[in-house]
C-alpha cells in the first residue's frame, strides 16, 4: 500500500460505535453495531447503520438505513426502525450467545446509538419500548 485518503465527514455528520463483548479491547463482540447519520434541518438527510456477530458476516443494515432517509428522529421512528432491523438479521446461538439474546442485544446497541448521538430523545420512553423479535 503507498497510500490511503478519505474526505472527512461534514460538520453534519454523527457517527457512533458501540460493542458488547466480555472483554472491551480483547475479545470478539457478541454484537457490534455502528452508525454515520447527516442530519440537517432536524432531519436524517443520510443513514447507515451495520451489525456484526448478528450473521455470517458483519453487514450495513439496507433497509433499516433507507428507512431513517428523509426522517425526523423521533422515538416513534427509532421503534420502527428496530423492527426494519429485526428482519435483515440472522443471529444463531452460539458460545457468545443466544439468537435472542443477540437480537435483544442489537436493539439495545441501536438505541444506544440515537441516544448517544440525539440527546433530546426521552430515554425512558425509548427504553420501555416492546423487544418483539421478528424473524
């Protein structure tokens, strides 16, 4: 390799990374998701979210991010999204965990992304969401 470049992200741009793993700089994430969002006048004018250890392979999540496209966040838009999420995921069970609890888990880190990125959301109404899994 002789050289490596990117364009940095404008000042619109959010990003997030979050991981759940027995070890936090060591081990292999039972799941990992991470997020690039442009937002301008309130709404998400790009989206991406991917996933990893929810499938054979680490994956940006299509759907779910043509979904937020367009959107104002809300928590109303972020359950939505997680149910989008839900079906392009194929989590199995093994010794890092269940596939329920590897969904549970990317519903979770989703979250974590909004909230982290969007202060002004009600945690506890986001939180208190349903965890209904769909496969």
């Amino acid at each position: 390799m002789t050289a490596i470049w990117f364009e940095l992200p404008a000042s619109a741009t959010r990003f997030n990374f979050e991981k759940v793993s027995k070890r936090t700089h060591l081990d292999i994430a039972s799941v990992n998701s991470a997020c690039c969002f442009t937002v301008q006048d309130g709404l998400l004018i790009t989206a991406a979210i991917s996933a990893g250890g929810v499938g054979p392979i680490p994956m940006l999540l299509h759907k779910t991010s043509e979904f937020l496209v367009g959107r104002e966040v809300s928590e109303e838009l972020i359950q939505k999204a997680l149910e989008i999420a839900q079906t392009e995921i194929a989590p199995i069970s093994d010794a890092r965990g269940t596939e329920t609890y590897k969904r549970l888990l990317l519903n979770q880190l989703i979250k974590a992304h909004f909230l982290a990125l969007f202060p002004q959301l009600n945690v506890q109404e986001l939180m208190q969401q349903s965890q209904t899994f769909q496969k």
